[in-house]
C-alpha cells in the first residue's frame, strides 16, 4: 500500500458529500404507516408525527436517484486504486433535535467527517469512513445522522487444507450479539424459557428485548413467560447462501405468539414446502451445539 495514502484521504475530511439536498417527498402519513405496520410499532403517536428512526429514510434518493458525485464518490475511487475495493456498512448515529410531522419538506448537507487510519478487521485490512448529515425541516435543524462503512481489501481466502482443519468450527451457528439490554432473553433461552418484556407503567408487551416502552416511553419493565403457542404470521424460505452451519432449503418465520407480540425463527418438525401462514406451532428449545441453544417453533401439518 502506498506509504503517502493516509496524507491523501486525511485531505477529504471536511469536505462536502451532498450540498443542498432535497428530500424526494414532504413528510406523509403513508410512508409512516408502512414504516410502523413494517416495525411492529403501535404507538398512539403515529402519525401524527414520525417515528424518529425514520430520520435517514426522508434523505434516501431511491433506486432511480441521481448518480453520486464529488469528494465523497473521489475518496472511495482513491480507496480503490489503493487496494481497498470492498465496501460494508458498519454503523450509524441518529440525534433528534424535533419531531417531524406529515408536509414537512426535509432538507440536508452532508460533510465527510472523517477518515480512520488503517485498520486491521476479520474481512481485511481497510479505512473506516464517517459521513455526518445534518438535516432540516422547512428550514430547522431537525437532526443529525451519522453513517460509517468500512472500505477494505478482502482478506486472503485461506487454502483447501487450513479450511478443513477449521471445518468443525466453521459449521457452529453463528453467535448472538449479547449486550446489556437482552442479556435477561439470553439468559431465560439457556433455562428453557421464552421471556418477553412487560412495560410496567401501561403493561405493554414487547418483544425483541429493548431498553423502553413503544407505547409510553417508560424505562421500567420486567418480564412474563411467553406460553410458546404461536401461528406463522409470515415466512421465506432459504436456499442461499450456503452456510456449512445450515442446511437449505429450510423455512425461517415470522411467528405471532400468543401473547401478541412477534419474533423470527426456524420452522421445524415439517417440510420446508409445507409450512404455511396461519400453520399453529409451538415452542421448543434446538441444542445447536454444546454451548449455544436456540428457540425455534415446531408446525403441525395438520
């Protein structure tokens, strides 16, 4: 890699992304509501203002947008020629500075924040790249976003031979991601038990696990055992990518619980071609392995 390449890309930060975007539509209640149907979100404030996390979707061009242009589009070119063609999303930021009601007509500038220098990553050496857009509506701040993508040089594949010394850990399902807020969801599963949230303030039921209520705002929870009864609300079925921890074709759904809340799983106990919505299933508990196990639902074709 070339010595002098961080001095290069250093050089864009501050630099404009996007100079007087316009948002392609006024804020609306139908996008709201296909947002909220989409999110499971019933709070009793929609729509009469948008969700917050919908800060990003006002800016979004669509598919059929402009083509990108200037420092931004210049930096990620510069990152190629150097080596780091590969491209993936990492994270984001989002602060609200007021709430967005339908015809408002949103506004934004984008800068390039900044540039990382050279990290070492499991996908391969690369720069982290940090863009903030600060956005408005009809003329007021109305907040900031923050996204950062990871522009890297994919790792070398390794040989035939150090691929099969590291089958047996390559077919182990994937790990969950356990933090501070879903720790307790975790830790019910490894007992045999499917735990939701329960707002205490106004009882709301909520599931996945969260660090408030949807319907009240409240921070104060505790939790109830969810039954394990069910019906599929909806379901794909997936034939790629091949994964050696999974073995395709293998139905993945979207359950209603009893209790009204919804979560993803597999399907299991029938063919993957006969699972259908509104098919009842119940709860069971799969040993993927010997430290992780997983909930997943059992159908009954009958």
């Amino acid at each position: 890699m070339d010595d002098g390449l961080y001095e290069r890309i250093t050089a864009y930060e501050g630099q404009p992304a996007a100079t007087g975007g316009q948002g392609r539509d006024p804020v609306n209640e139908p996008m709201i509501r296909h947002w909220c149907e989409a999110m499971g979100d019933t709070s009793p404030a929609y729509p009469a203002v948008a969700p917050p996390t919908m800060l990003q979707a006002w800016t979004m061009a669509g598919l059929s947008g402009p083509r990108r242009t200037g420092a931004y589009i210049e930096l990620l070119e510069l990152l190629d020629e150097a080596g780091f063609t590969s491209i993936v999303a990492t994270d984001c930021e989002q602060e609200y500075l007021r709430p967005l009601r339908p015809g408002d007509r949103i506004g934004f500038d984008a800068v390039i924040e900044s540039v990382s220098p050279r990290k070492t990553t499991k996908l391969g050496p690369g720069h982290f790249v940090t863009t903030r857009m600060d956005i408005t509506a009809d003329g007021e701040p109305a907040g900031t976003h923050r996204f950062r993508v990871l522009k890297y040089a994919p790792a070398q594949r390794r040989s035939r031979a150090e691929e099969a010394g590291s089958q047996d850990r390559a077919a182990r399902r994937p790990r969950p991601v356990i933090n501070r807020d879903n720790a307790g969801f975790w830790e019910g599963v490894a007992r045999h038990e499917l735990l939701l949230q329960r707002c205490t303030r106004c009882g709301t039921l909520r599931f996945p696990w969260l660090p408030g209520c949807n319907a009240c705002a409240s921070a104060d929870w505790d939790t109830v055992r969810a039954s394990g009864s069910g019906t599929v609300h909806s379901y794909v079925v997936m034939h790629h990518p091949p994964f050696p921890a999974f073995d395709p074709p293998y139905a993945v759904a979207l359950v209603e619980l009893a209790e009204g809340v919804r979560m993803i799983s597999n399907v299991t106990g029938v063919p993957y071609d006969k699972v259908r919505i509104g098919m009842p299933v119940e709860l069971e508990f799969h040993a993927a392995d010997e430290e992780l196990t997983l909930p997943v639902f059992r159908g009954s074709e009958g």
